[in-house]
C-alpha cells in the first residue's frame, strides 16, 4: 500500500526531495504563496496558494483531504488544524524558537532584540491548541532542543536531504571569467546569517580574492532594515554583489566558485553548506561545538570550520582556504564525509517512509473527527482573536478606515 501524503507548506524545499526518494508514500506539496527575493529559491513545479488568506487556504485543504492518508506540516499548523486534520508537524527553521503561541516572542539568536511575534490571548491560546493538537513533533538540530521546552514527546530528526540529481559535482559551471579566487555566498544578508561578522572579518584577510554576494537581505523588521542600509554603505572592496540566483541555477554557482561562504553566526550546518558539497566544494560555515547533533543515537562532530565566530579567526581561515591547496581540500574531504551521513536522500525519505507508515498505522485516516460545535469554535477562536479582524471591527464601529501594515485580514 502507497500512503498518500499532504504536504502544507516546504521550507527549503526539503519535502520537495523528499517527495522524490520516498517509496513507500506518495507525497502532495501545497506551498504558500511566496513574494519579492523569495520567488527566485521556489521550484515552479509546487502547487501554492492563490492568496495568504487563511480560510481560502482551510477550504483549499477541506476539498482535497479526502485524497490523502497522512498530513505533515511546515512553518505553522494553523491551516492543518483548522481543517480538523490529523498532522506531523516538522520544524527546520526558527518557528519553534519563536513561536506564534509565546508571548512577545523573540528570536533567541536574536539575544534580546526586537521581538517577532506581538500577540493577544486569544491568538496565542489559538496557536498553542494547534501546537497541541499535531499528533506527532519532528525537529532538526538546534530545533529540537527548543520543541523539548513544549513537548517531552517530540522526535529529533537531523537530517537534511539534498538532491543529488541537482547537487553533484558534475553540474556545468557558469560561464563567467575568473580572475582570482572566487567565493560564492548565495545566503540572505543578515545579521542571523553573520554577515557584519564576514565584513568586519574581511578587514583582517591578507589573501587576495573574490565574494560572489547574492544581493538579498532580510528586512522583517526595522532593526533588519536598518542593517541593511548598514551592510550596503560598508561593503568591503572583496565582495561583489550579484542579482539574486534562481534554485534551478544555484548549482552552477557551486560548481563555478573555489569555496562558499555559508552562515558565519549560528554554529550548526544549513542547507547552503551541504548543497555546495555536494557540488565538489568546501564551505566556510561556523561550527558551535556545544550544538549536538545526534544522528541514530550517535553523536556526531561536524567537520566545518571556523570553530569560532570571532572575525580574526573567521579571517584566518579564509586566507587557508585561498592559500592552501592542502588544507583546502583534506577540510572538503572531511566535509564530503560528513554530508554524506546527514544529507543522503535515501536514507532521509526511508526515515519519513517509516514514519507516515507509523502514523497511518495508529491513527488510520487524515480526519481527526472532531465535533462539528469543536470546529467551529477553532475557526472563532481564530477570527477574534486575530488582530487585525479586531481592529476591523473597532473601526467599524468607529466608522474609521484604518491602515494596518498593508496587509489583507486573514495575513500571518
């Protein structure tokens, strides 16, 4: 038997290969809508959503449901929940590090900035029933240690699958002239991707070469808009800004470049970091030593330097990169080792193989068969509490028009 899977959302595109190695289960992806920089890293053969409205998207999901065995969802469990749908959820970036259902929610990498989420009662009893309502948690690395803060119950899955038809080291370069050493590094510019920690780094680099910077930046809140203004009017002379690169390109930019530049800030691995080793080549990306990660019970040590985010040491290990042939290719040897181990597709969908065989097993059926009055008090719950639909009826009453950030009432 093929379990039928709904997919609600793909962050990186990670379902999407995992969609193309599972055996055992068919899997359906139903993304949302993607705006601006976005766009570009979304793969046209996706089905998403016409409009970020959420009972659009609740009545999308109540026509198709029927032809589906499991669900699992990424980045929120809202529309799975409002459905009335048994769901695993899956958390690979920072939703549960700051989730929708804590109050005055911050970014914890954002150490005390400005927060994410600014919600009222209602929205975050909302959000924390829909948390609890998903029949099974799977987190990543550094996520799994924030999902144990809510649930004793959840499942820690390090592995990030990476599309070996896509990623290999026999992808054809760009055709662009090299004239030094050349870094491509194809991530945001932010200071959660450690960009002002590369720019202050590049001030004590001795080696002469080349950064290929994706022109990207993350602008969610003032305090990011004003690092990018930072991050442009700085700029060091090494690096070049680029037009940003569509996925179905990226891997002849991985091919082309001499190294990458992956995320300086965080200190554990990213898609980034295992898509260019698979294209044949090594990456800088900071490894914090106190993150572990646990792959079937064995703990393992990732490979990627520096070992400190300092910017002296993020500098010194450049110019080894651009100097030493050796160092450069023993640290891909040992980079290509473990990406191997944490990244192999196969391996990857045969664990999620196993696992919607799991749920299907116990539960039996997508519909969580809730009471008709249950359901309904979801969808209310939701309604009232969102802000937004609140202010709508104050300004009515008020006879008021009132201009909420440019965003339509069912936005996230």
């Amino acid at each position: 038997m093929v379990i039928r899977v709904l997919a609600i959302g793909d962050v990186g595109n990670i379902i999407r290969t995992i969609q193309k190695y599972t055996k055992k289960s068919k899997i359906h992806i139903i993304n949302y809508p993607r705006d601006g920089a976005a766009t570009f890293t979304n793969p046209e053969d996706i089905e998403t959503f016409e409009t970020w409205k959420v009972k659009e998207h609740v009545n999308k999901i109540n026509e198709i449901k029927n032809d589906f065995d499991v669900c699992i969802v990424m980045a929120t469990e809202r529309t799975a929940y409002l459905a009335d749908l048994n769901y695993i959820s899956y958390y690979v970036g920072g939703d549960i590090e700051s989730p929708r259902f804590k109050k005055n929610a911050k970014a914890i990498i954002a150490q005390g900035q400005e927060r994410i989420h600014s919600r009222n009662f209602l929205e975050r009893k909302f959000y924390w029933n829909a948390f609890k309502n998903a029949v099974t948690h799977v987190a990543g690395v550094w996520q799994f240690s924030e999902l144990e803060k809510y649930t004793k119950e959840g499942i820690r899955n390090v592995m990030l699958p990476i599309d070996t038809d896509e990623f290999n080291e026999n992808v054809k370069p760009i055709e662009r002239k090299k004239t030094k050493f050349t870094f491509f590094c194809p991530m945001r510019m932010e200071k959660w991707k450690g960009t002002d920690l590369l720019w202050e780094a590049l001030k004590f680099c001795k080696s002469d070469f080349e950064i290929l910077s994706v022109e990207w930046f993350g602008e969610r809140t003032e305090e990011e808009r004003k690092f990018k203004e930072k991050i442009i009017d700085e700029k060091p002379e090494q690096v070049k800004f680029i037009p940003i690169v569509k996925r179905s390109e990226i891997a002849r930019y991985y091919t082309y470049a001499d190294a990458v530049i992956a995320n300086l800030f965080f200190g554990t691995f990213e898609l980034v970091g295992l898509e260019s080793v698979m294209c044949g080549t090594p990456v800088i990306q900071y490894t914090d030593k106190k993150k572990d990660i646990v792959l079937n019970d064995l703990t393992l040590k990732s490979p990627f330097q520096p070992f400190s985010n300092d910017p002296k040491v993020i500098a010194e290990i450049i110019d080894k990169i651009v100097q030493s042939k050796e160092f450069r290719e023993e640290l891909f040897f040992q980079e290509q080792k473990f990406v191997n181990q944490i990244a192999d597709p196969t391996k990857c969908a045969e664990w999620w193989d196993n696992l919607f065989e799991k749920v299907f097993k116990e539960y039996g059926t997508i519909h969580k068969k809730s009471s008709p009055i249950r359901k309904k008090f979801r969808m209310v719950n939701f309604l009232f509490g969102n802000r937004l639909y609140l202010s709508k009826i104050r300004n009515t009453i008020l006879r008021k028009k009132t201009v909420y950030e440019g965003q339509t009432l069912y936005n996230p």
